[in-house]
C-alpha cells in the first residue's frame, strides 16, 4: 500500500522494501542498484510479474484456426530498497545522494540522461 504514487512499498523476497522503480531493464537494475548501495542502502531486486495477456479472441463457427503463442514478454525488474521510507524524488531533491566521485545526484544523472552529475547548477536553474 502507498501514501501517494511518489512513495510505494511492499514485500519483495518476504523482506517489506521501499520501491525504486518498477518495470526496470537489466542495465537500469544494474545502474540503480550500485548507486544505491553506495549509498549505503541495501537492494533488492526481483523479476517484474509477467503483464496479464488479453484473452484469444475465439474463433467463429466451423473455424478451428489456433490462435498465435503470445510474444515472450520483456525480462523487467522490480527495484526496492529495505528501507521502505525511502522515496526516489526526495532523495534527489533532497540532495541525499551521492555518486562515487562525491558529486550531488541531480535529476539528469538519476535519469541517465547525462554520464556524470553537474551538481553545480541546479536543477531549476537548467534550461
């Protein structure tokens, strides 16, 4: 259950974890989990449950045609933390983390839109 949609939780592997992100591809788990073990907070990550498929739809009458497998459904991630009041926007905007080379975690960086954190303007100050 969540107080917001900013600030989920629940159990992964039985362990009650604060949610990351959901739906994540590998190199994502791979980039959050190192940063936030840096950071001193334990991940956990475990498979995404398969999305639910849209019934067949069911042949007419008189036709025995099988309907086509299903495509194979994307290998995604569930990404939490076991500190379940952690919360990815406060953490960033907070400040609260750090990357290995002792620079601000800035919203870009945490979006992998740049390679490394520009925490010396901030972020309403980028056009």
């Amino acid at each position: 259950m969540a107080l917001n949609k900013n600030h989920e939780f629940e159990e992964l592997d039985g362990v009650k974890c604060g949610i990351v992100e959901k739906n994540v591809k590998p190199e994502r788990v791979n980039f959050l989990k190192e940063l936030l073990e840096f950071n001193g907070y334990t991940v956990i990550v475990v498979p995404s449950p398969a999305p639910k498929a849209a019934p067949a739809p069911k042949p007419a009458e008189g036709e025995a045609a099988a309907p086509p497998p299903p495509p194979p459904a994307p290998e995604t991630f569930t990404v939490g933390v076991t500190d379940y009041t952690f919360n990815a926007v406060n953490a960033i905007f907070g400040r609260m983390l750090k990357t290995k080379d002792g620079h601000i975690v800035t919203l870009a960086y945490w979006q992998q839109k740049e390679a490394a954190s520009n925490d010396e303007i901030p972020y309403y100050e980028h056009q």
